[in-house]
C-alpha cells in the first residue's frame, strides 16, 4: 500500500474538536526519536489535545532531501500510528508548490476556525531561523509558538536576531495560560528530554555503513533497510 493510501485508511482521520493543537512541521528525513519525544513532551508540558505532523513537501528553507517526500511520508506514518494523539497531514506532501508554513497555517484555519488554539511546535533552532521564513510576522498571527529547547542551540534572547529578540520579549510573558484562552499569538518555551539526534546524524551514519539503531524506531530503519534508503552520502 502506498504512504497516502495507507493515510487514506487510517483510523486516525481526524484531530480532536477542542482544546490547543499541536502542529509539528519538519522534514523528517528521516524521523527520530528527538522529533517523537519532543512531540510527546508538547502534549504533556503544554496541555495540548494532541499533535498534527506535518512533513514538508518540498521544503523552501533547505537542499532537496535525499529520498522522496512520499517515502518520508511513509516513515511518520509508521513512527506515529500507535499514538492515538498523533495524526499526520499529507497536504504538503501531496501539493505541487513549495511548502510555506505560512500557507499551510491559513488552510489550517479555514479547516478549523478562527478560535481553535493551534500551537506551531519548533525546536530552537529552527526557532532562530524564524526571520527568514516567508511572511513570518503573518505566522505568530495565524498560531502560537512553542520552541523546545535542543542541544547546542540554547533559548537566549542574546542568541536572536533582534527583531526576533524583540517578538519573543513581548509575547512570552504569561504564554502557556494564553495557549489555552487565545488562539494565536504567544511565544512559549518548553523543556524536553535534551536528545542530541539529528536527522543529518543518521543520514551520516547510514550513508557510512555504520549502525543507526536507537536513534529512531525500528519501523522506521525497517522501512529504510527496504527500500535501501540512505546508502550513499
Ligand atoms: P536535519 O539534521 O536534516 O536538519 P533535524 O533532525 O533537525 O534534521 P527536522 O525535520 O529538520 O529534523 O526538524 C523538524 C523539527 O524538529 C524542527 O523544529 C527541529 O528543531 C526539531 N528537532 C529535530 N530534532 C530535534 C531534537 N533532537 N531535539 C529537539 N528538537 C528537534
């Protein structure tokens, strides 16, 4: 069966109808254990009512990646499919276009509504880079922010651009209380099991011959040992 269809004929088809949602965009190429975690953590740490992963289609901000969005696709399916507050939106995947959060932040909207608290889970560092995205600012309008913290990459003012700086000053204060009485428009911080993985990480490893096991479920490198994933740099 392939990835979409196998979406297509999940149980999980749709989200819970109240309460903050976590959204959890990325590459996923391929899905690890410091995506599961920080996932799973979101839900705990900031009382959300579950999390929508979204894996990119073709991601504007980076190279190409090295297997294809379906076959990404396929691997957060299996690494989500036993976590009844996990649920995966194949949009990006199936669009033509660039995926621009943004974008994908207003479809959300005309989904779900005005009100619905929708919480846009970012690590830090993909936090810092936030400047760059297009029409960021549209962004802490459309949803809330939460940045888990990552190896390496520490929440610090100081380490913001300013005008980032300047956002997270003023929208921080009382956060995690707003992601539950406003629908957009805060800046949280939460702090997950530190996990130093990284997709790069894995690619390397794979790509070298050498063992990946722990890092990311063994659906997952089943799925990647199948279809001979990852085997050149
Ligand atoms: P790559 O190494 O290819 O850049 P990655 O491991 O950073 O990939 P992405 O798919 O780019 O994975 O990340 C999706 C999101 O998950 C980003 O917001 C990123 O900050 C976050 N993230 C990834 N790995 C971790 C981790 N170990 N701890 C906390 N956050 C993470």
């Amino acid at each position: 069966m392939s990835a979409i269809a196998t979406f297509l004929a999940s149980p999980k088809l749709s989200d819970p109808v109240a309460g903050p949602l976590g959204l959890f965009g990325g590459t996923f190429d391929p899905v690890h254990y410091g995506h599961l975690r920080l996932a799973e953590e979101a839900i705990s740490h900031l009382g959300l009512q579950g999390v929508r992963w979204i894996p990119a289609g073709q991601p504007p901000h980076r190279a190409q990646p090295g297997v294809t969005a379906a076959q990404r696709l396929a691997m957060v399916l299996r690494s989500t499919a036993d976590n009844q507050q996990f649920f995966v939106d194949a949009a990006e995947v199936e669009a033509d276009a660039p995926s621009y959060t943004v974008h994908t932040l207003e479809r959300l909207r005309r989904e779900l509504g005005a009100e619905r608290s929708l919480v846009l889970l970012l690590g830090a560092d993909a936090f810092a880079g936030l400047p760059t995205w297009h029409r960021w600012s549209d962004i802490l309008e459309l949803a809330h922010i939460a940045v888990s913290h990552r190896p390496g990459f520490p929440i610090a003012a100081n380490n913001l651009s300013p005008v980032l700086a300047e956002a997270f000053r003023r929208r921080r204060p009382a956060a995690e209380e707003q992601l539950k009485s406003r629908p957009a428009g805060a800046i949280a911080t939460f702090a997950m099991t530190q996990l130093a993985i990284s997709a790069t990480q894995i690619r390397q490893l794979l790509a070298n011959g050498l063992s990946a096991r722990y890092l990311l479920p063994d659906t997952v490198l089943d799925y990647i040992r199948a279809h001979s994933l990852y085997r050149n740099p």
